[in-house]
C-alpha cells in the first residue's frame, strides 16, 4: 500500500470516529425539550433572598442585569414574570410591533437550591411561537428559509448555481471542426 493511502484511510477512520463521538451528544430525534430544541444554559448566579424578593416584584435584579450585560444582552427595558416553576425575563413590546401584545421572552430562570439558573431560549423556540404572525407563512421550514434567512438562502442558490454552470462548462462537448 502506498503512503498516500495509509494517511487518506487513517483520515478517514479518525473522521468516522469523530463523527460518532460528536452523535453521542445529538438529542433523539423529535424530543421538544432537549436542551437544543428548548433552552441553554448560560451561567448560574447566587441566589439571596432579596434577588428572589425583586424576582417575585417583578423586577430585574441589579445582578441579574450584568451578568446578562456580560454575555453581550443589553436592553433599556427588561420585565420578570413568574411561571409557576420558573421566570421569564422579558422584553416589553409596543403593541403595534408585529401587530402583537406579546413581549420577546428571551431568557428564562430556574432557582435551584441557592443558585439561579439563567437559560436563553433557543432559536426553534421563537419560531414556532412567531413565525406565522410576524411572516404570515404557515409552514415554519418555509418562513425560516424564505423570510429569516433570505439572504442566507439567496447566497447558498447563488453559490449552487454557479457550480453547476461550472460543471456544465467543463463537461460539454465541443462540435466537430
């Protein structure tokens, strides 16, 4: 065997077993609350009984405030609103944006023992709760591709189009001279 394909095989073998290492870590298939599908974790803060106290007021807590400063979330306006088992912390809306009531609830907060979990919805969260009435398309696949991600697609067209043109400049036959 020449070395050339010793290298490429062994490639090849530690790709597949990066692969499957990274599969172990994939959710199963159609479970709403796994932590892709539902929210991540971003940090944990301690949790006094005055945080808990402006929490329960409806108020977002000095602390609370920074930490969410630090992963690069700022907003003038931030509101709490208790869930039963958890806070929402979210943003207040006027009501002719989006033609809606509805605040964006970017974050939620889990107490747990003396520490406040604060998790950031994900991105699948937001669409299934918006997506027909800020896009007007039911389908929720067809509003992310066509209207989130216009451009995105758009680019992604461009680039596929152009590489078949390429192929077929490359493969077509020249007539007889």
């Amino acid at each position: 065997m020449k070395p050339l394909h010793v290298v490429g095989l062994l490639t090849v073998f530690l790709l597949a077993c990066l692969f499957f290492y990274v599969l172990e870590d994939v959710p199963s298939f159609g479970d709403p609350h796994s932590p892709a599908n539902e929210r991540v974790l971003l940090s944990k803060i301690n949790a006094s009984p005055q945080i808990i106290n402006e929490l329960n007021e409806g108020v977002v807590p000095e602390v609370l405030r920074s930490e969410l400063e630090k992963r690069g979330f700022y907003a003038e306006e931030l509101s709490v609103m208790h869930k039963g088992d958890h806070y929402d912390i979210y943003i207040p809306t006027n009501e002719s944006e989006f033609n809606t009531k509805e605040p964006e609830v970017p974050f939620y907060l889990v107490v747990a023992d003396d520490a406040i979990e604060i998790y950031r919805y994900a991105p699948a969260v937001r669409y299934e709760e918006r997506v027909e009435e800020e896009c007007g398309v039911p389908n929720m696949v067809t509003a992310i591709l066509a209207d989130y991600r216009g451009y995105d697609t758009l680019g992604e067209t461009t680039v596929i189009f152009t590489a078949c043109v390429a192929v077929i400049l490359l493969l077509r036959r020249y007539g007889r001279l």
